[in-house]
C-alpha cells in the first residue's frame, strides 16, 4: 500500500538562514530533544544543512517510493527516510542522488546505509546515514509512504520539521520552536566568543574556575567534609 500526502509548507528563508549562521553543536547546549542517534552521521566532511522535511518511510528492500518522493524535490527541502529494520539495502544510489540534488533538494537523512557516496558528493548532494553498502533496493513495488510522522535515527520526524545538520549530527526542530532556536543560537555563539577570547587572552586561566564548575565540586565536597584534593 501506498500513502502520499501534500509537501508541507516551507519555513521562513530568513530563519533557515539564521540557523545557518550558527551548528549543531552550539544548538546542542540548550536543547536536550530532537537529536538523532551519532550512528546518523555526516558522509561528506564540512557539509551543513537547514531545510524542512519531507519524510519517506520505505521499511522494505524497495526503490519505489523514495524515487517517488523526489516528485517533492525542491530548493529548501530535505529528504528524511525512515528504514526500518532494512539497514543492509541503499535507497539511493549515485543515479538519484544526482536526480535530486538537481532538484534542488538540500541533503538526505537516511535511517540505514548509503550507497554510491562519492557520486553524491560530485552531484552536491549531502548525505548523513548510518553506513554504506554496495546493495540497493530494487523496484519490487511493495508499498511505502510519504510526507507521514517517521522516525528516523531514534526520534520523531513530522513532515514539516526543520532539519539542521552538520558534522557534528543531525537536529530535528518542531516549526514553532524555529524562531527560540535561532534567538539562542545567536546568543550562544556571542558568548562562547567572548569567553574563548577571554582564554586566548589569559593562557593561565583556570578553565574550571572560570566555568563554575570548581565552585560546584569544592563546594559539595565541603559539606561533606571531604575539601578539595589538589
């Protein structure tokens, strides 16, 4: 059985593009939600993404629907596809990726292997998976969905969904929690610079101390009568 559903509504360029400014890593420091697994991980070096998802769940050793779902390829997508237990077959090849990444499509998520990896890269096409193998899916017509809530790398994806991902990993951020994401984002990145210079400028520094964490450990081991060990 097949299930198709409209492309969801793309969100702002102007706050894809805030997110841009910033990574994964730096969103990492106040988010605890909506982080794939790090077996999810970036298969061309230096590569970062933003984009909305368009979701595909194929669970099967089929090529159908995921070439199905490149009918939603355009600028400022990004294909998320769940595999289920199939993590042994490649959904996309060196062929489709080239097909989707002159689409236009952003990056591909896949839940399971890869395949034809340095022909995606040449195309432009990112790609974060869990693997590579050299076996593909085939067209065996057995079904599958599109723009449906999947899950991918541990946590739920709704089409919709903003995906941002880089060398670090891949994030899923809910559309109404956008606009706090880059806010912070942007914080974030302005006090780590003005505390990593602060390093720069005192190579001496006690890092825990100008952290707060030595306060946090000395002063428990006090109440407990213990006192620091140096």
């Amino acid at each position: 059985m097949y299930i198709v559903n409209p492309a969801p509504e793309q969100m702002s360029p102007e706050l894809i593009a805030g997110l841009l400014e910033s990574d994964t890593g730096s969103v990492g420091h106040f988010v605890d939600a909506g982080v794939m697994d790090p077996r999810i991980a970036a298969k061309m070096p230096g590569a970062k993404i933003a984009g909305t998802a368009i979701t595909v769940r194929v669970t099967v050793p089929d090529s159908v629907i995921g070439h199905y779902a490149l009918k939603f390829a355009r600028q400022g997508y990004v294909l998320v596809v769940e595999r289920g237990q199939d993590r042994k077959t490649a959904c996309f090849g060196g062929t489709s990726s080239l097909a989707a990444a002159i689409a236009g499509l952003s990056g591909l998520i896949v839940d399971g292997a890869g395949n034809d990896i340095a022909e995606a890269s040449e195309a432009g096409l990112p790609i974060w998976c869990d693997g590579v193998t050299p076996l593909t899916t085939k067209y065996r017509n057995l079904g599958g969905a599109v723009n449906v809530p999947i899950s991918c790398g541990g946590v739920s994806v709704s089409p919709g969904d903003v995906i941002f991902a880089d060398d670090n990993g891949v994030l899923v951020i809910p559309p109404s929690q956008l606009s706090y994401v880059v806010k912070e984002a942007r914080i974030f990145k302005e006090r780590e610079q003005e505390f990593r210079a602060r390093i720069r400028a005192n190579p001496h520094i006690n890092f825990p101390e100008l952290t707060g964490g030595l306060s946090i450990v000395e002063s428990n081991l006090t109440e407990k009568g213990l006192g620091p060990k140096h």
